[in-house]
C-alpha cells in the first residue's frame, strides 16, 4: 500500500454538519418509508466534483446498517480507492464503469448498467468512472464508512 494513502470518512464532515437524513414525516420510529420526494442532496466532497449524497437511512459515521444514494456527474474519474465496509451497490440510472485493482488500467473497466447490483467487498482497490451521462446509484452497507484514495493527491478535498 502506498504510504499517502489517505483515509477519510465519505460523510463524517457532512454528518457532523448536519446532513439531512431523508425520511417520511408520518412513520414510527420503527418503520422507515422514504420516497422521492423525501430524498435531499447534498454536495460529497469526497468524490469528483459535483457529486452529491442522499443519506436515505441510518448515518454512515456510526456502526450500523445505512443505505444512500450517490450522483456522479457525466465524464467523472474516481482514482484508486478502496472503502472500509462490504456494501451491495444498485446502478440507479446511468452507466457506471468500474475495475478492481490499485492501477488504472481502462482496459478493465467493466460496464454497470441501470439495474446492476454489485457487491464491493471490504478495502478491495478499485477505480471507476463516468462517461456521457450522470450516474446515480444507491449503497447499503454497515458502518461506519469512509473512502481511502490510494494516493493522497487524488482526494477531492485536496482541492478545496
């Protein structure tokens, strides 16, 4: 592993910030109904610029079961990275390209398209992509989460 890899929490800054949570207003505690219309979207500093987060259930800075939803815009490079948690990943709409391995090789991408399930093991290195189109898709996994680029000047946030 590279010694600047750099690991961060995808929305330990965006939680502590106050990141809506997107829930139905009339629910118990114990039922959890989210629909559209109840999904907010937040910028994810953590991923190619104009990414936005949707966290749709529990909060992805504890332990514990949490789904959300990413958009990634059209023509988007994710550098080598690698999360912390298992989670089965949903292509929502749009074509997502993704490789396992700790060099970007495009030769490897594999297209994802709408429907896609994937399931993306625990600090597995990875890279991915967008093309001409935006991508959304959704993650359920157990916290707490987080993403740690393989090399420290590829994270976003280096930038801001």
């Amino acid at each position: 592993m590279h010694s600047t890899k750099l690991m961060v929490g995808l929305s330990i800054a965006a939680i502590s910030l106050g990141l809506p949570l997107a829930r139905a207003q009339d629910q118990s505690p114990a039922y959890v109904r989210v629909t559209q219309a109840d999904v907010k979207w937040s910028p994810l500093a953590s991923m190619p610029k104009g990414s936005q987060i949707a966290v749709l259930y529990g909060n992805l800075a504890k332990p514990g079961l949490f789904t959300m939803q990413v958009r990634v815009p059209a023509h988007s490079k994710i550098p080598v990275h690698f999360n912390p948690d298992e989670r089965i990943r949903t292509i929502i709409s749009g074509t997502y390209y993704s490789a396992i391995g700790d060099k970007i090789d495009n030769s490897k991408l594999v297209a994802f398209p709408p429907g896609t399930i994937s399931n993306v093991p625990p600090k597995v290195w990875q890279f991915a992509e967008t093309r001409d189109e935006e991508v959304v898709f959704q993650i359920t996994g157990v916290g707490p989460t987080g993403i740690t680029y393989l090399n420290a000047e590829d994270d976003p946030r280096k930038a801001q």
